[in-house]
C-alpha cells in the first residue's frame, strides 16, 4: 500500500479529504488543540495549501464523497489512514467519531482493514 506522502491528490482531492479531515474533527463535537495541530501537520506533510481549509468549507459532504468515491483503490486507503489518523489524534476516538469513519469507509469502498 502506498503513503500518502508518495501519492499525489489533484486539487479537487485535496479539498474534499481536508472537508473530511475537518468533519472527523467536529465528529465528537469536541475540538482539540492536537486535532487543528495534527491538520495543519498534515496539508503541510501532503503539500496541501493552507487556503484549502477555508476552501474545503464551500464542499458539501456529498460532494467530498462523491470526489473521494472516484479516486484509486490506493488513494481511498490513504485517506482512510489519514481519517483514522485525525480521529486518534486527541488519544481516544469518540463513537460519533468511529461511526463517521465507518460510514465514510463504507461509502467509498473501502474496509476498517484497509486502513492498517
């Protein structure tokens, strides 16, 4: 499986995995410093543009699912990594959480196995 790090999203990617990179922060309605710290870890780790955050808010979440539904098998496992990353990210991952992963996963094809 190949890091995300070595695979390179187009624009329209980009925005809709730091829309979901942020819904997976508010899952629990909790927002921690070490999740904004781990998402801006992040668009820069993946040379994402740090306008992309307040361009991603304009993506509705369908929208971000649809863009996240028709990339490669390799590219869903990365932000299923990155997803499961930022929800580990302040020690415990919330049931909102966990459940919005799954939801996530399950909509683009993707198993809670192929993001380990």
């Amino acid at each position: 499986m190949a890091s995300a790090n070595t695979l390179k999203f187009n624009i329209p990617e980009k925005l809709a995995l730091v829309k979901m990179i942020y819904s997976v922060i508010i899952a629990d309605r909790v927002v921690h410093k070490k999740e904004i710290q781990r998402m801006t870890d992040l668009t820069q780790r993946l040379n994402f543009d740090t306008s992309f955050i307040e361009q991603a808010q304009t993506l509705n979440t369908d929208e971000s699912l649809a863009i996240l539904d028709d990339m490669q098998k390799q590219k869903k496992q990365a932000v299923g990594q990155i997803l499961h990353e930022v929800a580990k990210t302040d020690g415990f991952m919330h049931d909102n959480e966990m459940s919005f992963l799954l939801n996530i996963f399950g909509t683009i094809g993707i198993g809670a196995d192929d993001v380990h």
